[in-house]
C-alpha cells in the first residue's frame, strides 16, 4: 500500500509541475482518476445496453468518439470489457462458420438425378 501512496505522489508531483492552475494532492489526483474511471465504466456500460435495446430514436454518440475516454477505456479495457476466453461455450459465435457457394449448374446437374 505504501509503494502505491508513493506513486500517486509522483503522480500527482508530475502533474502540478505542468500545470498553472492550482495544486492537486495524491489523494485529489487519485480520486479524479476514480471519478474518470467510473464515468468511463457507466458510459461504456450504457453504450452497450444501448445496442441491446429496441426501438428506434437517434443512435447514441459512441464512447470512442470521445478522445479522453477512449485512452482511459484502453487502459481499463479488461475491467470493462472482460477477458476474451475462446474456449468459453457461452459466447458462441459464427465466426468460425465457413458457408460455401454451389454454383448453380451443379444444383442443375443433380435435379434429373435421382440415383443417388
């Protein structure tokens, strides 16, 4: 807990040391960082209720569309999104389907064929 404290400090002494507005603490510093990562969360969260709901209206503006939450949700994907697991039955996909067009003058050819 310690080395964490110590580099929020850091943090927080590299970011007072570009700006002019004002002094942020460790604790300030860490607590937007909190605030930020919760908004990104809640957002991401409704984009993807959004595409689950029904009905029309205008689309909702994505989350990528927004630069700063985009670097955050890059660097909290994984809370975010979860771990992809292909092994994992209940998130089956079409990916892996492979569909294969018969032409036509092989459909053709089998119609007057009833040996087989």
């Amino acid at each position: 807990m310690k080395q964490k404290n110590a580099e929020w400090v850091k943090i927080s002494e590299e970011f007072n040391s570009q700006t002019t507005f004002g002094y942020r603490t460790a604790e300030n510093v860490k607590a937007q960082w909190e605030s930020l990562k919760k908004s990104t969360e809640k957002e991401s969260s409704a984009e993807r209720q959004s595409l689950i709901q029904i009905g029309g209206g205008p689309a909702k503006p994505k989350l990528e569309d927004n630069p700063l939450y985009r670097k955050i949700l890059a660097m909290i994907s994984t809370t975010v999104v979860g771990l992809v697991n292909e092994y994992d039955s209940d998130n089956m996909s079409n990916n892996h389907v492979i569909i294969e067009e018969i032409p036509s003058n092989t459909l053709a050819s089998t119609k007057g064929n009833t040996n087989t």
